[in-house]
C-alpha cells in the first residue's frame, strides 16, 4: 500500500464525520481481502467509529465493468487525483454530479470536465500551475495525525533511502555520494521490479536492500534522507511529517539543483508549520465539499 491508500482513507474519515446525514463510503480497489485492508488501517489509527470501518467497500481489480456502471453519486473526492487520471485513461468512469481531487500530478485529465458537471483541483500552487481551464484553488494535503497510534520505535538502521519508484532510479555513483555524506548504516526501500536494479547495494557490509512488504517499517531507520527527484514531481510524501510524528531524524539531501519539487515545499512545511499538516474536523476542503453540492 502506498501513501495514497492512506491519504484517501483519512480524507474518508474526515468527509464522514462531517457529513453524517449523508451516506458516505470508501471504495478500495485492491485485490487483498477486505480483512487485510482494515488489519493495516487498524494497526495505524486508533479511535475510529465502528461505522467507518463497516462503510469501506473493497473492490479487487478485475471488476472492470464496476466502474463503468452507472451508479450515479452526488459527489466523489479522490486524495490523489492520478488515480482518476488512470481510471479514465482506461476507459472507467466514475460515475458523479461532482468531483473533487487533490491535485498529485502535473497534467489533468481531459476528460474530467466532460464527465463531471461541477470539477475542483485543490493542490499546492507552489508546485502545480494549471491551464486557465481547468478549475482549481490552493490548497495544503494533510495527514490526520489525531487518530494515530501514539507508538515508539527502535531503529535497526541509521539512515533510510526510498527507492521505490521505477520511473525514478538514482545512478550508483548518486547513492555512493548520499551515503558517504551521513555516517552509519543504510537501509534502501525499493520494490520487487526495482530489485534487480539496485541488487549492487547488498555490496556495501554497511548497507541492505530491503523489498516490502516490511513489519514495522518506521522500526527500521533513525533518519530519513529524502532525495529530491529530478523530474521535480513528488507532490505531498507523507514520510516527511510522519517522521516528526513518530521522533524520527529527516534530512533533505542538497545535491547542488535547485529543484523546488513537492518534495522540497513538504519538508520546508514540516519543518516550519508541522502543526499546520494536522487534518482537523474543521479543515476548509468542507467548505469546498459544501459548495460542490
């Protein structure tokens, strides 16, 4: 499960207890059974109402024809807004009066204004910067840090590195300079079709690749180094706060580009307005919500 899995559950939450004359819903597309998904939401978050776990409805995959249905709602909000953008590029339609999305992705697309009578990008201006068409407002993506587990880690490893993403894969002689800037022991996160790709860090006696899935993830590292993407696009990563939250050590690794990514904005956030990344019941994307429908 990525960041967005968790963004889209929280943004749930939020829209239920603010709405509850409403039937609200939260729909998981994910071929793991229903008890998985609550099994990972529950180990994260505490004091949850037992009616939003009951209204999460999980969708495996291969219910292609589902989305295309014309199951009419009055409005969806989607926490990452490139999921909308592989729906519709695959030709599922969500079918709504109205959608709302948080805008994690250069480009908009098309069809989103053709298939919703009323469509709202909220999302970061320092990092997007939309057509004129396209109807959008400022808006901060935060985390509902309230209903966390308050839990304390150890730490097997000094430093973390993500190296998850296969569209952007950091050269050896990058890493050999990121790891010769901070001391200790390393441990790169990366996913299976990345493996192969960074099999070489094994070589290193201080250093272990590791492929989720990972119990305690937050367990396995002191700090965080984050490094900044050269294409500039990494909208709102949650590790960044997170670490905060959990006293973990981040670090923003300066190479000398200035790339003022979603990365760069979202740690000069955590570091100087941590409180202003709390999702509160009285956020202003309900104000939003409100004049969408």
């Amino acid at each position: 499960m990525n960041g967005g899995f968790f963004d889209n559950f929280e943004y749930y939450y939020l829209v239920k207890k603010a709405f509850k004359n409403c039937e609200v819903k939260y729909r998981c597309i994910t071929d793991h059974p229903k008890i998985d998904v609550l099994t990972l939401l529950q180990d994260k978050y505490e004091g949850i109402e037992p009616k939003v776990w009951r209204d999460i409805e999980v969708i495996p995959h291969i219910f292609r024809k589902f989305y295309r249905d014309p199951v009419l709602m009055d409005l969806i909000i989607c926490a990452t807004n490139s999921a909308i953008y592989w729906f519709l590029e695959h030709g599922n339609i969500q079918a709504a009066k109205a959608y709302i999305g948080l805008g994690d992705w250069r480009d908009i697309h098309p069809k989103q204004n053709k298939y919703y009578q009323k469509s709202l990008i909220l999302c970061d201006e320092r990092i997007f910067n939309y057509p004129d068409h396209v109807n959008w407002k400022s808006y901060r993506k935060k985390i509902l840090f309230d209903k966390y587990k308050n839990k304390e880690y150890g730490e097997r490893y000094d430093n973390l590195l993500n190296l998850s993403l296969v569209e952007r894969r950091f050269s050896r002689e990058y890493i050999k300079e990121v790891m010769y800037t901070y001391p200790g022991t390393w441990v790169g996160y990366t996913g299976r079709k990345n493996q192969r790709y960074y099999d070489w860090f094994n070589e290193s006696e201080n250093a272990t690749l590791v492929i989720p899935p990972v119990d305690d993830f937050m367990s396995l590292f002191y700090r965080f180094v984050y490094l900044p993407y050269k294409d500039g696009w990494d909208a709102t990563p949650r590790l960044m706060p997170e670490c905060i939250f959990y006293g973990k050590k981040l670090s923003y690794y300066n190479d000398g580009r200035d790339i003022r990514s979603g990365g760069y904005y979202r740690y000069q956030d955590t570091m100087n307005d941590y409180k202003g990344l709390w999702l509160k019941e009285d956020d202003e994307i309900i104000s939003h919500i409100e004049s969408m429908l």
